[in-house]
C-alpha cells in the first residue's frame, strides 16, 4: 500500500505542479490579453476623444459662423432701418417746407411734366385748400416764361396722397406726388444715403 500511496502521491504532485503551470501560463496569457485590450481601449479612448473635440471644434466654428452671419443679417436691417428713416425725414423736411417754397416746388413739378401746357393739377385735400390757386399761378407763369401753352387748370378733385401732386390729361395721369419721387429716387440715392450715414 505505501508503494501505492507514493504513486498517488507523485501523480497528485505532478497534476498540482501541472495545474501550476497551466494556472501560471493562463495568467501570462491574461495578463498578455489584459495589456492588449488596455492598449486598445486607451488608443479608442484617444480616438473618441479626438473625435469629440473635432465635432466640439467644428460645432464652435458653425456656432461662430452663425453669429457672424447673423450679427452682418441685424447690421443690414439697422442700415435699411436708418435709410429708410432717411427718406421718411426728407418726406417730412418737403411737406413742412415754407409755404413760398413748397407752392415754388409744386409748381416746378407741374411744369416739368407738362407736355401740352392744358393738363389738370390735382392736389392733396390740404393742398388744395392752403395753396392750390398759387401753385396753379406758379405753374402756369412757369410755363409762359418758357415759352410754352400757360393754360394748366385745378382740379376740384383731391388725390389720397401727402404732397406733390398729379397732372391729368383725360384719362392718363403723370404722378408727381413726393411719395413716387422720393420711391423712384431711392435706388439712385440709396448708395449715397449709404455712404452719408456710414462711413
């Protein structure tokens, strides 16, 4: 029996050293796999990083962008605001002008869109009642002085408009009202409007 129990005892001493040695090598080799996957979770750790700052980078650049492109949409609209209140004050400077110079502008503008010397001139409401007859004098005196027909007449009709005025002539109508100047000169005026409010 004792020779048995020295076999049983060396094939459990060669299994335990055996199990050791596997237990050991599969440690080595978890240790080899531990090292590895570290290695790449560090390397995709740092991937991911690099991404998130590229995206934080580049959402930065658009966030910029658009505060640029929307700070140049806000100093765009100031500017036509501030033109467009331009235009509005000369509006009001030309319908507040001395009555002398107002008649005299009125009547200019009456004169320079005759054609046949016997249109009508109508008038706003106000116009009509504050200086229509001088305005129709004006004109007509205008007109003699440049040799041409002085027979303009004033209408007893009144146009829905501030100031200037329409000439009638049957059924066609010059509009020489201030609101349709100052809309047609807009385009012409506005870059030195521009260039008066902003440089």
């Amino acid at each position: 029996m004792n020779g048995i129990d020295k076999i049983a005892g060396k094939i459990a001493e060669d299994a335990r050293s055996e199990a050791d040695s596997i237990l050991a090598g599969a440690r080595a080799e978890a240790g080899t796999i531990a090292d590895k996957y570290a290695a790449l979770a560090k390397e995709e750790g740092e991937k991911t990083l690099a991404a998130g700052r590229k995206r934080a980078e580049e959402i930065g650049r658009r966030a910029a962008s658009m505060a640029d492109h929307e700070a140049k949409l806000q100093i765009l609209a100031t500017k036509q605001d501030m033109i467009s209140k331009a235009f509005d004050q000369t509006m009001q400077k030309l319908l507040t002008l001395p009555k002398a110079e107002y008649v005299d502008l009125l009547a200019r503008l009456a004169c320079g869109a005759s054609s046949t010397g016997s249109e009508e001139i109508v008038l706003s409401a106000k116009d009509l009642k504050t200086c229509g007859n001088n305005v129709l004098e004006s004109a007509n005196y205008l007109l003699a002085k440049a040799g041409k027909t002085d027979k303009l007449t004033l209408s007893a009709e009144t146009g829905n408009f501030d100031g200037g005025l329409l000439l009638r002539s049957g059924k066609v109508e010059t509009n020489c009202t201030l609101d349709a100047i100052l809309r047609l000169s807009k385009e012409e005026l506005v870059p030195e409007v521009t260039a008066a409010l902003f440089l």
